[in-house]
C-alpha cells in the first residue's frame, strides 16, 4: 500500500516538472467526432415563411428572430451554436417544403479562445441581399395596391346593385300606385 501512494506521488510530481507534448493538434484535427452530431444549421431565408416555430421549439432558447422591414416574412431565424445543443427540433418543426432550417450534418470544428469576438463567430447569422428585401417591399406594395382596386370594385358592384335595386322599387311602386287609385274611384 505504501508503495501504491508512492507511485502516483511520483507520477504526480513527473507531471508538474516534465513537460508533456501533445499527441494531437486539435486545430487541424478535431478530438473526437460524435456519431450522434446532426451538423451546422443552415438558414434559406428565401424559403422561411417566418412562422417562428424554431424559436418556440428550441429547449433552450438557442434560436432568436431577426426582424425585417417586411410583412411577410417579418423575421428570420438566426441560431447561437454556443448554447445549441443540436437537437434538431427546429429542422423537424419547420413546416416548409424544404426546410428553411436545416442541420447540414457532417463535422464541426468548435474551438475558440473564449473571448466575445470569438463567441460572436458561433452564431449562424442570416444576411439578406437588399435586392431581395427591395423585390418583397415592391411584391407587397403591389398586393396591396390589387386589393385595394378590387375592394373599390366590390364597393361600387355594391353600390350599384343597392341604386338599381332602388330604382326598381321605386319604379314597382309608381305601377302600384296609379292601380291602387283606379280601383278606388
């Protein structure tokens, strides 16, 4: 028993003097690759309908809704892989064909020096081209200037149909009442 303590003293010591060379570099190659890693998200924000069930399924609030200047889609989801644990509850919950959020499957690399710029390369971020954001704005002018004129036309078909109708009781009452005067005399 004593030699047992003996031997790991030694063998604590030989670790706190001898400096130790690392078997792996894990920057260019990753310690260990788990069979269960669903991958990377990707986002289509072109796809998203921004229906923002992602953010409402994630279990632990991994997922936050960018807003844009649009009526549909008025958010995209953007995802913070330092908390994700990768789940794929958004992918499964995402109800377009396809999926606006998908896990790429595959590897990933996750190493960082924990500082805040180096945490911020850990979100999947979602940039939309202007043009894009710009054809939209025009798209919805567009649908709302079309349902503008058809409400205008309803409303005139309306107005028109109550006037002939009008005329028409007006005009079955004028025929009633010259009768009505005849058959009193």
């Amino acid at each position: 028993m004593l030699f047992e303590i003996s031997e790991k003293m030694i063998r604590v010591l030989k670790a706190f003097t001898e400096p130790r060379i690392a078997t792996k570099d894990i920057v260019k190659e990753p310690a260990h690759k788990s069979p269960i890693f669903r991958g990377r998200h990707e986002i289509k924000w072109d796809v998203c309908i921004g229906c923002d069930a992602c953010n409402k399924i994630c279990p632990v609030d991994a997922i936050k809704m960018k807003p844009l200047p649009l009526k549909k889609p008025n958010k995209v989801p953007e995802v913070n892989l330092a908390i994700c644990i990768f789940c794929g509850l958004c992918e499964d919950v995402c109800p377009t064909k396809p999926k606006a959020i998908k896990l790429s499957g595959g590897d990933i690399e996750m190493i960082t020096e924990g500082t805040p710029e180096a945490l911020e390369n850990f979100w999947v971020r979602v940039e939309i081209p202007e043009e894009w954001i710009e054809k939209k704005k025009k798209e919805e002018e567009e649908k709302a200037r079309k349902k503008a004129e058809m409400m205008a036309k309803k409303k005139a078909e309306a107005e028109a149909k109550k006037k002939a109708q009008a005329s028409k009781a007006q005009n079955e009452s004028k025929k009633s009442a010259p009768a009505q005067k005849g058959d009193e005399k």
